[in-house]
C-alpha cells in the first residue's frame, strides 16, 4: 500500500436506529444457514463483538496501521476446505453443550458460499488440515520396542501422520455466563471492565450475542481414522493438555508437561494403531491461563522461600502471586470434545480431577484413567506432582497416608 489514510471511522457502541441485524445468529439451531454465519469483520453486516482470529487480530491492526495489510483485503478461500469434514453432530443442536466456539466454524466456505460470493465478509473460525509429527521421544518409544513402524501411522523416518485442526473462541454470551452460573448482565459488565473498557459493546450492545475474544485457541492432534473419534464402536484415548511452552517446547526440569504430552502421544498413537483414534486437545492456557510472566515468578517464589521449593506451599505460592491457584476454569473445555461428537472415551490420560469431573459433568462418561508412569517424572517436579496428588489428582497407587506423610500436612488442608 503506498499510503495508508485515516478514513471514516464507524461506531459500533449502539445499535443502529433500531435496525434488526441483516444476519441474525440463532445459537444451537440445526443447521448453519438456521443458525446464521458469525461475522467479525469490521462491516456493516457485522454481528459480534471482537474480531476475527483471537488474539492475533492485534497483530493484523498492527500490519493495516503500518500500510503492509490492506483493510479491505479478504481471504481466497479456494482449496482451504478440511481436509476431513467432522459433523455434523447432535451436539451442535444442543445450545447449551457448545457456547465457546462455532461448531459450524470450518464449514463456512461450503455453508456461506452464496453470501461469500455476494460480497459478505464470513470467514472461517476452524480449519482442518493433515501433517505430520516428529519428536525424539516417539523415535525413543520406536528404538525401545514400545511402538512399531507401520507405514500408515507410523512411517519409517519415525514422523507420525495426525489429522489436526486449529480452533479460534466463539463465546455464546448467554451460554458461557450459564456455564459459570452468573447472569449475562454481570458477566458482559466484568468482561469490559476487566479489558480496560476495550469491547463497549458488551455493555451496550444486547443485540450482540457472540464475542470473539482476544485470547488463545485450541488445536487437535487426531491420530487414525478421524471418522473414529465419534464411532462407539471403536476405542479412543484422550489426553487434554494445558499450554506450558517452557516445558512442551524447550523442555523444563520443574514440572511434568512435556513428559506428559509425550506420553498421551504414545498412547494415541498405539490405540491409532489398533484400529481406533488418539486424540490431543491442547489449549492456549499457559500457565494455569495465567500467563507466562506470571508463571515464572511463581517459580522463583517457590525456589526462594524458606525450605525451598515444597509440595506443602505449591499453591499457596501462586495464590500468592496471582491471587488465585487456576485460572483455567475447565468448565468451557468439554465443548471441543462435543464438537468432534465424543460421547465416550476409552482412555483418559490425565491424572486431573478438574478435567475429568468436567467432562463427566458435561456427559461424556470416562472409561480408564491413565497417569503418568513414574520414570518420566524429571527429579525437580516431583514437588509438583505430589502437591496435585494431594489436592485431588487420580492415582491409583497412593493413599492419602502416603500423601499426607510426602507433603507433611493433612489433605483436607487442600
């Protein structure tokens, strides 16, 4: 762009002369064109509040404001359709099972495509794509014997072949505020409030129902057939896992995520290659979704007070800091699995109760719980492991005597 002027600037605080919206949303209804596409685009067919791609339409202002990015410019959605087309599914009828995200989201170029072509800015909000993985610890789990080179699951160099998807938030107001058993008033007025006043809409605009909001998505990791997800037939293995970069990318010598990961991988991958499907939910919620800066100084409080690190204070300190222990809320969770149409899963690889009681609260019911085997525990995060053992987390060896002499308090000090 050779220059970037500052033009009209469009108000979207109030509704417009009482103007009904040209594309209501009817949230749960059976089909997407019922339902209505979401539209975060800065247009006046606009019917959210935030914008499109979550937290990365900060960084696409930023590309518009330094005349890199044209503010009109719209995706070629040519040849972008998954690459497995999930649903739909009962589920997505069901208004009160999916409030966080569109579950109509990658099937806007084939549901929308009359509205597209006529000039409507809709665009997707997941998208499903192939690839493969690579990572030393799955050529380990290959030279140790503990999985085997197949060629359709497992090729020969070690990568191993995943269905994955890439999912942006879309918050059905009056859904998420039911979620968390708060009015729809109270939650809209705390949200703008707690943005620093950044979405006046939440507040002004009752019309609006749906908010994209500036924050992390998920992505799936499918492992086999991705039509088995949802098959009652076949088994499938689940693990949820919480974003911890420092761990799952560079690794870390005080908590367990990276081994973790690693080993759901495992897992889904052996229960891929006996005919059913692996599945990986990971969510944008570093630490605890309370962020990284937070997350780091919670570590050097832990490793600095008196005694030093101790499963005892493991969250205490980060109340501490943060005023809370977890901001994760996995309430809103389960909504990922009701999209891909999960009714059951087989086995669960996670050893949180939060994670489990909220799937099994949601509907899904849970078959075998599998921890984490003890020699993947780096020597450093054991304090962390004990002190979630002693705050609830599934185990299937330890007694709460066992965990009340480790940690040197009572649990129901927890």
């Amino acid at each position: 762009m050779s220059e970037n002027r500052i033009g009209h600037i469009r108000i979207t605080s109030h509704p417009g002369a009482g103007a009904p919206l040209r594309f209501p949303i009817q949230w749960g209804a059976a089909t997407a064109q019922e339902r209505g596409p979401v539209i975060g685009a800065a247009t006046a067919d606009r019917n959210a509040i935030g914008a499109y791609g979550g937290a990365y339409s900060v960084y696409r202002a930023l590309a518009v404001s330094a005349g890199a990015l044209n503010p009109n410019q719209r995706p070629d959605l040519t040849d972008t359709a998954p690459t497995f087309n999930f649903g739909p599914f009962e589920q997505w009828r069901d208004a009160h099972k999916i409030v966080a995200l569109d579950p109509w989201g990658h099937r806007v170029a084939e549901d929308f495509k009359a509205e597209i072509e006529s000039g409507v800015d809709i665009r997707p909000t997941i998208a499903v794509t192939k690839a493969r993985l690579s990572l030393p610890e799955v050529r380990e789990a290959i030279a140790k014997g503990r999985l085997k080179v197949d060629g359709t699951v497992v090729h020969e160099s070690g990568d191993v072949a995943v269905t994955k998807a890439a999912i942006d938030p879309v918050w059905h107001l009056p859904g998420i505020a039911e979620r968390f058993g708060v009015s729809e008033e109270k939650l809209r007025h705390t949200l703008f409030e707690q943005t620093g006043g950044m979405y006046p809409e939440l507040v002004t605009r009752p019309d609006l129902s749906v908010f994209l909001p500036p924050i992390g998505g998920i992505t799936l990791y499918m492992f086999g057939d991705p039509a088995a997800i949802a098959d009652p037939a076949r088994r499938l293995t689940c693990r949820v896992h919480d974003e911890c970069n420092g761990s799952d990318v560079f690794g870390s010598d005080i908590c367990t995520c990276r081994p973790y990961l690693t080993h759901g991988i495992e897992e889904c991958i052996l229960e891929a290659q006996t005919g059913g499907a692996g599945l990986i939910v990971y969510n944008r919620k570093e630490g605890r979704a309370l962020g990284e800066v937070t997350k780091f100084l919670v570590y050097n409080a832990r490793k600095r007070q008196p005694g030093g690190d101790q499963a005892a204070t493991y969250f205490e300190r980060t109340e501490c800091v943060a005023g809370v222990q977890d901001a994760r809320f996995q309430q809103l969770m389960p909504d990922i699995l009701h999209w891909l149409g999960v009714k059951h899963i087989d086995r669960f690889v996670s050893m949180s109760n939060m994670k489990h009681d909220a799937i099994t609260g949601s509907g899904i019911s849970i078959g075998e719980r599998v921890p984490i085997p003890p020699e993947l525990v780096p020597p450093d995060a054991s304090v962390e492991l004990e002190a979630k053992k002693a705050a609830g987390y599934f185990t299937p060896e330890s007694t709460a005597e066992d965990l009340t002499r480790v940690i040197g308090r009572d649990l129901k000090d927890f």
